[in-house]
C-alpha cells in the first residue's frame, strides 16, 4: 500500500511508462485510495507531460502519436480510392430488412454511396453529409440523429443524440475510426464522439469497423471500445500481421476490399 502521494504518482508514472496505459480503478484498488485521488494524480502528470487523459484512466504521451484531428477537406483527400473501396464492400454487407447505423466520417459517406435504394433497409445517422446523400434515395428509411452540430466534422453529438439510441436496437453498426491498435483498441479525437460511439454500440447486435490501412497502430486520445468488441473489420488490402492475428485470437473476420 502507498500511501505517500509523490511515491504513488511515481510509481503510476513508471506504470504508464512500461504498460503505455493505465485505468482508474485497478490503481485505486493497488494503492487503496479512492478513484477520485487516483484522477488527481492522474491530472496531476497530464500536466507534467508524462500522460494525456483517456475515457476511464489514462494513456501514455508517447502512445499518443495522433495528437491532432485533421480537417474534414483533408479527409476527403487522403486515401480515396481505398475509401470506396471500403465503401462498396461494406455496403454490400446490407441486407434487405435490416436496420443500420453509420457512423460519421468519409468512409461511413462511401457506404452512404453504396447502399442499395430499399424500402426495407432503414439506416440511422448522425452524420449531415450522410444524409445529403441518402435524402436523395426514394425508398430507404432515415433516422436522422440529432443534437448539437460540430461543424468541424458536420456532424451531431451531445446528450440529445445519445439518448436518441436509448431506446433502439440495430443490426449493424459501420464503425469508423481515427485509430485502430492492437492493444489500444479502437480510438478517436473527439471525447463527445467516443461516448456516443459507445452508445452505437450498445444498440447494435453486429459491431463493423471500416477503415483504410493507415489509421493501424495509431493512438488517439479517447479510446471507443477493445478489439474484442468488434465482429468484422473491412479494411483495404494493407493488413498487417498483428491485425490478422488479432482477428483469430479475439474472434473478429477481416475482410479486405
């Protein structure tokens, strides 16, 4: 037991050095002190550079190698052809009857793009341009999740969006990501996305992340969910190993377009 708070801070701090990440209540329970103290120290070494804070602990500040969210034109950009790609293949994943969310972002747009015109598929987003694109389909159902709109992204979060989902349950979800790592599991910038993230995925049976092959090994600030909650992943065709091994030993299917 330590009681001493710059041993404990000290030996938190070696923690995150060595594990690259640490949660605020299995400290709390290791140092027998309560969770708020543990939140102290861990603000106290965020202010130090030693750590960022994250969703439940915090993560060390060399894991961190996202430090800054770049802008929607930029998104668009980068990685275009893999993107639709992506989107095709996920899209084809729908099937007639079936309820869907997407998530926000360019990938989620492609399989926007994609989706076949059906009175039977109902699709639920948060995501403005992504209703642009389907407010021109004739037939599908579209739920529109609202609530306060981050123009940064052009898209909706808050308490609002998230209680929208409270009551719902999908199929499929079609997660997007900023980072997606072994051992940090699936991260973005942006905590008010991460908590309504966490929502999608309590509401849906199947849990689907969509991504190109550079968001692997990347770190982002607030984690979303483990790879173990996944149970696909569609991706392009630049899947590393550890990504493969992951997938047979936490049970999730890659799929490559």
């Amino acid at each position: 037991m330590v009681r001493d708070t710059s041993e404990r801070r000290l030996r938190i701090s070696t923690m995150v050095r060595e594990h690259g990440s640490v949660q605020v209540a299995p400290l709390a329970e290791r140092f027998n002190v309560s969770m708020q103290t543990i939140r102290k120290d861990l603000r106290f070494l965020a202010t130090r550079g030693v750590m960022e804070r994250s969703y439940g602990g915090g993560i060390s500040a060399d894991a961190v190698n996202v430090t800054a969210e770049p802008p929607v034109e930029a998104k668009r950009t980068s990685h275009t052809d893999e993107k639709m790609r992506i989107g095709r293949l996920a899209a084809s994943m729908v099937l007639p009857g079936e309820s869907i969310v997407l998530d926000s972002g360019t990938t989620a747009l492609q399989i926007a793009t994609f989706l076949p015109d059906d009175e039977d598929i109902t699709v639920l987003t948060n995501d403005l341009d992504i209703l642009s694109v389907l407010a021109t389909r004739e037939r599908l159902n579209i739920v529109m999740l609202g609530g306060m709109l981050r123009r940064k992204n052009r898209a909706f979060y808050g308490a609002q969006t998230v209680a929208a989902l409270e009551d719902l349950r999908v199929d499929k979800l079609f997660l997007g990501v900023d980072g997606f790592d072994v051992e940090f599991g699936i991260t973005t910038h942006y905590e008010p996305e991460a908590m309504l993230n966490r929502k999608m995925v309590e509401a849906a049976r199947q849990v689907i992340a969509v991504t190109d092959g550079s968001k692997f090994g990347r770190v982002c600030l607030h984690r979303i969910i483990n790879l173990d909650k996944i149970h696909h992943l569609v991706t392009d065709d630049a899947v590393p190993d550890t990504i493969r091994s992951a997938s047979e030993r936490l049970g999730f299917q890659v799929h490559e377009a």
